[in-house]
C-alpha cells in the first residue's frame, strides 16, 4: 500500500471493525477499504423507491394510452404534485 492515514474512532465503532476483521480474516485496513468500496457502489445504484415510482408512472401512462391526450397525462400529473 501506498497511503498511510490515521483515523479517531469511537469505541463502538473501533470495536466493530476489530469484529469484522476477525470475521473475515483479514486487517482492519482491509475492512475499511471494502467498506468504502461497498459504501461507494451504494451510492451510484438508483434509489429503489425512485425507480420503482418511475415504473409505477410508466404504466399508468400505458394504462391510459388512446384514453387521454398527452396534455391531459401532463396536466393529471401537474395536479398530482401539488
């Protein structure tokens, strides 16, 4: 490894990572960076509850297709925001 950094840990938390490392056999640095590597591809995943809204509103909009004009869709959804 190429860096060093020094972190201030609470109990608690210093504890769980000394657990976790025991747990899967590997240096506390080593926990650190998969959870960091964890914590980042949490981040770039959509938000299930955003994409599930979107789908959500896709097929009502298939639902109503030949039923309403897209200024009737829009203004329905104008309506609903408010």
């Amino acid at each position: 490894m190429t860096h060093r950094t020094t972190f201030a840990l609470d109990e608690a938390t210093a504890q769980r990572l000394k657990r976790l490392a025991t747990r899967w056999r590997v240096s506390q640095a080593e926990v650190v960076r998969r959870s960091v590597d964890l914590a980042e591809r949490e981040m770039t995943r959509p938000d299930p509850d955003v994409e599930d809204r979107i789908n959500s509103a896709r097929r009502l909009r298939e639902s109503l297709k030949g039923r309403m004009s897209s200024t009737e869709w829009l203004e329905m959804i104008r309506q609903g925001r408010r």
